[in-house]
C-alpha cells in the first residue's frame, strides 16, 4: 500500500466525490419528481394517462441502466437531442430510478388504513386535503427506509457515468490508475469515498425518519 | 302537510356490491332530537345504512334528505334528481357527525390536533378559535388532560371519546355510530356508552347501531330491527325487548336476553 500516492491524489478524488454528489442529488431530485408524476398518473381515471405510466414503468423496469444510459446519451443525439455528458447522467439516474421509487410511495400511501381517510371524508375534508394533511405525513414516515435503499442504489449507480466521462469519483479514479499503474490503492479509496457517502446519507435520512414518525411513540 | 321535518331521511335505499343485495328498500326517519338504535344480527346491513346515510358509500337506489335537503343529488326543476357536486356534497357531510367502530383517528395528530382538524380546515376556523372550541368538548368526553396526546398513547375507550368529539366539533345536526363499542375491551365500553348516554340526554340528534341492548334500551326513543337487509320491526324499546311481533327480532333478541342475563348471573358486581 502505497500511504503517499494515496495521499497525493486524494484531492482529486475528492473533486470527483463532489460531482458524484451533484450527479446524485440532481438524479435523485428528478427520480423523486418523476414518482411523484407516476403515482399521480396511476391514480387518475384517464385510461390513457394510466397506460403512459405503467408503459414507462415496464420499459425502465426490463432496461439496465447501463444500456438505459447509452440510450439517452449516444441515441437522442441522434434524433436531434444532443446533451452534455451530465445531463444524460442525471436524466438516466432519475429515469431508471422513478418507477422503483414510485412503487415505494405507492406502496406507503396504500399503507394509511382506509378508515383514517373515511374519517376524513365524514367530517368533510377535500380529495387533496386527506392528501396533504391525512395520507401524506403517514406515508412519509413509511417510505423512507425503502427510499433511502433506492437512493443508495442510485448513488453506487453514479459510477456507470463514467463510461461517458461524467467527471465523478470513478472517472476521476480511472484517470489516476492511467496515471499511477495503481489501481489497488485508488479504488481502497474510491470505495472509501462511497462508502462514507451513503453512509451519511443514510444516517440523515434515518434521523428524519425518526423525527417525522415521533407520534408513533411519543 | 305541517309535518315536522326529519332531521335525517332515508327513502327507498338500496345498497348491493356486486351481485349482493345488502340493503332493500330501507326507509327510517329520524326527528331532531330523536335518538334511534339500530340492533339486528350481523350482515344484517345495519352498518351499510349508516354509511348509505352520509354517503360513505353512496346508495344504489333510494334517497337520503337532511332537514329536508336531498344528499348527494340537487333537485332539478321538474322533481328529478342529479348528483351533486362534490364541494357541496363536502358540505353536507360535515353535518352529519360519524363515529367509527375503529375510530379512525389520526395517528400522527394529537388528541387535542384530531379535534379541531375539522373546524380548521373545513370550518375554516383559526386554530385559536378551533381550540377554544374544542376545549369543552374535551372536558364533556372526560379528556382535558389528554389533549396533547397521541393515539398511541391512549387507550380504545380514550381513543373513541376523542373521535366523539372530533364528530361533535363539526357541531353536526345527526350524529351517526357504527358500533361504538364493539372494538372495545369489555371494561372500557362503559365509559363511551355514558359519554353516548350525555349525548342522548342532550337531545342530540343520533343514530346507533349496536349490539347493546342495555344502553339501547336506556337511551333510546326507539329502537329499530334490522334482519337481511330490511327493517323488520321498530318501535318505543320497551315494546321491542319485550313485546316483540316479528319472529325473527323475537328469536334474536331472546339469544341477546339469555346471554346478557348470564353475564349479569356470573358477574357478582353487578347490582341486580
């Protein structure tokens, strides 16, 4: 193990650890907004909405997010779509991620029993208010611990970006390694970097999850 | 025609699921005031006329009129009716209190916060004014010192007193029960059955279905059996207990005697 070669080019690395952040923020943001879109399309009456949906879910769901990334970086260019190498990452995280991630808050919806929404509606509250008042905060509380193993799936996913030369943590490995010859010491610190990572978030994300289910024992 | 109106009206009301008939043809009328039981084996629909009564879920044929206001349907000009929009129907609803047999209060709100959620967001109420309101209702239901509380944190008998004056905040013309105490432990059912007997004595306008016939016969004006989805008998309670003209309500309640007679033989506490 080489301390100083280690040390030397951990800047570096650390500079690639930020944009494994950004790209991962960024992709997390979409893959939440587009699940949020999927289970509101799931829930309309409008067939055709519904159908655009599950489509959507069932071509993600059969794609790896390997092909799923050469698809929206080398073939949208194609028809006319050209995008910077971190856009297409963060479209292909928040892309493969959405129908995962819906399926969650899906799931955690539908966990809020029907009397409480039945209560609800006998003292005359709106669609949207047991949404937001009733369903919502419940749901938050349940979907968290199986969002947070999503959201730490998407952050290891981060590294495939660097087959078109994202500049996040596994690129910037690979450019060290073509460097050094080191690969051993660089990826111990590559690992390091991811592990830490999600490591934190996933501390972060049970805090909140402990602070919004607080009624559950208080 | 100087009939007084109903406080609630059921006309004709049908209810099936699928291929199901569980209502047929049930009418009752309840005045202002008038505290109705409803009693009758289970699956005999009991619980299906309450929720076809605030639209829960809405009746497959008949109709159900609030002080003489049709609900779920506006009145067209020449007598028919089409359904109503869901902000009015929103509206009437919040006339009609419902107490579940579950109780169904939220869990991530407080005691005091279940209370006055409706007042707030329906009423439009500011939580201030809410709480002032909500405040003696607590003190009526015995849980003042529970109103910072958490479901959770509360027994059945506590959590269905909460959901009482959660109903009774809305300041409802009818208050419904769908079997208040059958989700109970034994012990914590006299507590929701006086805070239900307070209401009666107030007058307030209510529809209980039970299975207890001691506080049906008690706090009722009249008691109404239910058997396969019809309403086979109904009348002052004493006549029902005791004189009953149907078969079917007599062998039901003769069941309900016997057991209800046990239970008084085997427990020595209480008085005879």
């Amino acid at each position: 193990m080489d301390w100083g070669l280690m040390l030397e080019n951990t800047p570096l690395l650390l500079l690639g650890l930020r944009w494994t952040i950004v790209v991962s923020s960024a992709g997390m943001a979409l893959a939440l907004a587009l699940a949020v879109g999927l289970v509101a399309m799931g829930r309309t009456s409008n067939r055709l909405v519904r159908g655009i949906a599950r489509v959507h879910t069932e071509i993600i769901l059969g794609t790896p997010n390997l092909v799923l990334l050469f698809i929206v970086f080398f073939i949208l260019p194609e028809v006319g779509l050209v995008i910077e190498p971190f856009t297409a990452g963060l479209i292909t995280l928040g892309l493969y991620y959405s129908p995962y991630l819906a399926e969650v808050i899906r799931g955690a919806m539908n966990a809020v029993p029907r009397g409480q929404i039945e209560a609800g509606e006998a003292i005359g509250l709106s669609g949207p208010r047991i949404l937001t008042r009733i369903v919502g905060p419940q749901a938050i509380g349940m979907a968290l611990p199986p969002a947070t193993g999503l959201f730490i799936g998407l952050i290891k996913d981060s590294a495939i970006l660097s087959v078109i030369s994202v500049a996040e943590m596994t690129f910037q490995a690979k450019q060290v390694i073509a460097r050094t010859y080191a690969p051993f010491e660089v990826y111990v610190l590559v690992a390091v970097g991811y592990w830490v990572l999600t490591f934190l978030l996933e501390l972060g994300l049970r805090r909140l999850e402990g602070r919004v289910t607080r009624y559950r024992s208080l | 025609m100087s009939e007084p109106t109903p406080a609630i009206e059921g006309r004709a009301i049908d209810k099936s699921f699928g291929d199901t008939p569980v209502l047929r043809s049930v009418s009752l009328s309840v005045m202002p005031g008038e505290v109705v039981c409803v009693v009758g084996p289970s699956g005999s629909g009991k619980s299906t006329l309450l929720r076809c009564l605030n639209w829960l879920s809405p009746p497959t044929a008949g109709e159900v009129f609030i002080a003489g206001e049709p609900l779920g349907k506006r009145r067209n000009a020449d007598g028919t009716f089409a359904p109503l929009g869901e902000r009015a129907l929103r509206r009437q609803r919040s006339r009609i209190g419902m107490v579940f047999q579950q109780f169904n209060l939220w869990p991530h709100r407080t005691a005091l916060e279940n209370v006055i959620e409706g007042p707030m967001i329906v009423r439009g109420l500011s939580r201030r004014d809410a709480i002032e309101r909500a405040e003696p209702l607590m003190e009526m239901v015995g849980l003042a010192d529970k109103r910072d509380a958490y479901p959770v944190r509360l027994s059945g008998g506590q959590q269905q007193r909460v959901a009482i004056a959660r109903a009774l905040a809305m300041e409802p013309e009818i208050l419904l029960f769908d079997e208040p105490t059958s989700a109970l432990d034994p012990e914590l059912v006299g507590e929701v059955l006086s805070v239900m007997k307070d209401l009666a004595a107030r007058h307030t306008t209510m529809i209980v279905v039970t299975h207890e016939i001691g506080f049906a016969a008690e706090a009722a004006d009249r008691m109404v059996f239910m058997d396969e989805g019809r309403i086979v008998e109904e009348g002052p309670p004493r006549t029902i207990l005791h004189t009953p003209k149907e078969e079917r309500s007599r062998r039901f309640l003769e069941k309900f005697m016997s057991r209800s007679s046990a239970m008084l033989a085997a427990d020595p506490e209480t008085p005879r």
